[in-house]
C-alpha cells in the first residue's frame, strides 16, 4: 500500500516466484500471514524497475526465508517461463488505479534436504515440506501449481 505522506509508491506488477525444493523433489510451502488458507511457493515483486529478476528473486527468499539463494550449497535456476495473471481483487489496493494484471517470472532453487528455513512472521505463519505433486495439490494458486509440476523438467 503506499505510504500517507510524500509521492505514492505502489507495488510494481512484475514479481518472482521460486519453487524451492531438495534434491528428492521434497517443495516447500509457506503459509500467507494475511491469508492463512493460502499455501505457495516464495513470491514477491520487484523493489524498483531496475531490479533484475534474479536480484528480485534472491531478495525475497532471504526476506521471506532466510535462506541465502546464493549460498554454495544452493543452486538458483532461471527457467526463462513469465507467467501473466490477474491480481487477486484483495490486493489490488496495493498497486496503481487500472493495474489488474501481473507479470510473474519463475525461478527453481536446489536447497539440501534440511536446509533451516526462518520464515518472516510479517508475511508467513507456518511452512512445510511436501513432495512435489502433494506441494502443487497444495498450493491456493494454479500458476503456482503449475509452476512446481514443471519441476522434473528442469532437474533433467
């Protein structure tokens, strides 16, 4: 939401989303803090324009994780897929008049199997690790789901 004083500052309609999984394809799912039957995968959008898609990537699973994407034992992947969706009707008071649509970029991120996960209880209330398939039955949104089904693909 913007801020009371000073120039707007809305959300910006292009974020990420990262499936984070282990090695044996276990995803993990986090819990919304404003919407506690919403499970997914680390979403967020860019901070401003400039910011690339992996910074904004990298960004929001350290906020919303803890977990440094970057890490030597973590392995970030662009898998070059956008989704384009419209905006959920409770949040579009976040972005500018007329904005309903959002660009989505995807991303996968290899974490070791009990890699420790602190969530940021601002935005996430509870988290879990699912099986792929169990993950993406899982998931409130259906680009999510179909997002984590592609996991195998890119694994090969």
């Amino acid at each position: 939401m913007p801020p009371s004083s000073g120039a707007p500052r809305w959300k910006i309609p292009e974020s990420v989303l990262v499936v984070i999984h282990t090695p044996a394809l276990e995803v993990l799912l986090i819990q919304r803090a404003d919407a506690v039957d919403f499970w997914q995968s680390v979403t967020g959008s860019k901070d401003h324009e400039d910011e690339s898609w992996q910074q904004t990537a990298v960004r929001e699973v350290l906020e919303e994780t803890g977990i440094d994407a970057l890490g030597p034992a973590c392995r970030l992947s662009d898998w070059g897929l956008e989704n384009v969706y419209e905006i959920y009707p409770r949040w579009r008071h976040r972005y500018a008049p007329g904005v309903t649509r959002n660009t989505e970029h995807l991303f996968g991120l290899r974490v070791p199997q009990g890699t420790p996960v602190r969530l940021n209880p601002s935005e996430h209330t509870a988290l879990r690790w699912l099986p792929y398939q169990a993950a993406a039955d899982a998931c409130f949104s259906p680009s999510n789901a179909e997002a984590i089904m592609l996991l195998p693909r890119f694994l090969r």
